[in-house]
C-alpha cells in the first residue's frame, strides 16, 4: 500500500490488506511470513499460534489479522481467536458483532460451533471477544480454555490468537506454551529494546516456543514510498 497521504491512526488500524489489497507490496510479505512459519514448522505441524507485542499500538492485531487471511486464501480452515479481553478489537477489524464470544464460551453459555463467526473470506471464521470479563487472565488460565483450545484445534487447521501486549498484562504468558507457536511483533523506530528483550524473556520463562519476530512499520527509501501496516 503506496502511502502518498496522510492516513489516520483508525483508517490504518481497520485495514484487512490481504483481502483488499492482495497484489500489494505488503500482501506479498503477509505470504512470506506465511511460507517462514511453514518453514519454522518443518517437523512438527503448526496448529496453533498466539499473536502478541511487547506493548501497545506496535501492530499485533492487524499483523494476526492478516495473516489469518494469508492462511485462509492457501486454503487451510483458520480460527482467529480474539483473547485480549481487555482491549478487543477484532469485531471491529471484521465489522462481526460481539454480543457473544470467547469469554461466553469459557463459562459455558455457547459452544464454539455457535460462537464462531463467518466473514466474507472463504475458510476463515473470526470468534470475538465477546463481553469484557473482570477476571480475563484467570478465565485464560481456566480448565474451560483449555479444553476450548483443544476442541478448537480438532475442528480447525489453524487457531490464531490475538493476545495482549506481554509487558502490559499476564495474559499472553498464560496461554503462550500451550500453543504451538508465538509469533512477537515489533514496530520500527518506536519498540525500545530493552521492552522487545524484556518481552522475550518473560515468555521464554513461561516455556513459550517463540517462532518468529514481525518487523512492522518499516520505511523503505529505495522505492520512495513509505509501506504501512500495522496500528
């Protein structure tokens, strides 16, 4: 996407550019990330993959987002999870109501057949958040997530789960080594290094298995135009 003017923060943070803008430069590196975790997963099968930042506003959600699409457009049936019960975004990325959603699913008032949502992208269903808990880490942290998880995992060829920023809460670190991969997003020329570092650790304490790094929000000089993706 050929940034000529100025684009606000909630244009960028809407953007789906694998579905509306699939020849695009950016696109072509949502398919490269797609085909490296391929790579990195050479041995055992990626069935599930956690999304996340080391703080706000570095492209987590849009990244998930994306590549979700990327999976979905190779023709895998994918999952995208909303579980950062705190800030969710999701339903708004996907215009999905989120009347109901993961948190109704973790206490028992929807099963996931009923609580995934179908977008206009072939093989791709989208659960949101749904309402806010008080006790998100807990519920992530819950027998019922667990067992969401797996069921997920049977009925899906990959679950893709928009978590929130490590360095913020202990959600991400909750569910990270109970998935197959985390892929962790960094954004240029504003992610400190010492918040990008910190955020390694603390998941690699909780035995997360750290796939990958995003470098999102890059400018390169050589073309003259400025690419962007991310929040």
């Amino acid at each position: 996407m050929a940034r000529r003017k100025t684009i606000t923060k909630t244009q960028v943070s809407r953007t789906l550019v694998m579905r509306d803008q699939p020849k695009s430069p950016i696109s072509e590196q949502f398919r490269t990330l797609r085909t490296n975790l391929q790579f990195s997963a050479i041995d055992n099968e990626l069935k599930s993959l956690l999304v996340t930042s080391s703080s706000p506003s570095e492209g987590k959600s849009t990244t998930a987002s994306n590549l979700a699409i990327a999976f979905a457009q190779q023709g895998k049936k994918v999952l995208l999870v909303d579980a950062d019960m705190r800030k969710p975004t999701t339903h708004y990325t996907f215009r999905v109501a989120n009347t109901f959603g993961l948190s109704n699913l973790l206490i028992g008032d929807k099963e996931l057949e009923d609580a995934a949502q179908a977008v206009n992208i072939p093989n791709l269903s989208v659960l949101p958040c749904g309402p806010v808990p008080p006790n998100p880490s807990e519920l992530l942290g819950s027998k019922s997530m667990k067992r969401f998880m797996k069921n997920a995992e049977s009925s899906y060829d990959l679950v893709i789960y928009d978590t929130p920023p490590v360095l913020a809460v202990t959600d991400s670190q909750v569910i990270s080594n109970a998935v197959d991969g985390v892929l962790l997003v960094v954004r240029s020329k504003q992610t400190e290094k010492d918040a990008a570092v910190k955020a390694k650790e603390l998941l690699t304490q909780a035995q997360a298995n750290i796939v990958g790094v995003v470098l999102n929000d890059r400018s390169f000089n050589e073309t003259n135009y400025y690419y962007y993706y991310g929040t």
